[in-house]
C-alpha cells in the first residue's frame, strides 16, 4: 500500500445533503479500489485564489489515502 494526499474542492453551494453524497460516493470509489482513507481533514468553504468557473470559493476536503500501487494509472 501506498500513500497519496488527495485535495477535494467540491462547489460551496451544493447544500449539506447533496455534499454528503458526494463525499461518500468519493469514498466508495476509493474502497472500490482496495483503498482506504486514514486521515481527513475538512478545510469547509475557503476563497480561491482566481475565479474558477464563475465561482469564488470552493468546499475543501484533504484526505490522505493508502491504496495499493497497482490500482493508480
């Protein structure tokens, strides 16, 4: 197993419920793949440095995953 930090930016507008879903349809992908997530740290809504798509801010999410080496490409 290896070790990746993984940045999620999610849109700060998609409401609690509809980010829960997102999360957790990110974190099945990642355990579909033999990983598994050990640390996460929720950053919430912060300011991005330059417009993205008509939006200023962004949801933020680090996770630090251990998948196996195989399973990126």
């Amino acid at each position: 197993m290896q070790q990746y930090e993984l940045m999620l930016m999610l849109l700060p507008n998609l409401g609690e419920k509809a980010l829960g879903e997102a999360v957790a349809e990110i974190k099945d992908f990642v355990g579909s793949m033999g990983g598994k997530i050990s640390q996460e740290d929720v950053w919430g809504v912060r300011d991005l440095a330059y417009r993205n798509k008509k939006h200023d801010q962004g949801y933020y999410i680090v996770w630090i995953l251990e998948l196996p080496a195989a399973s990126i490409t």
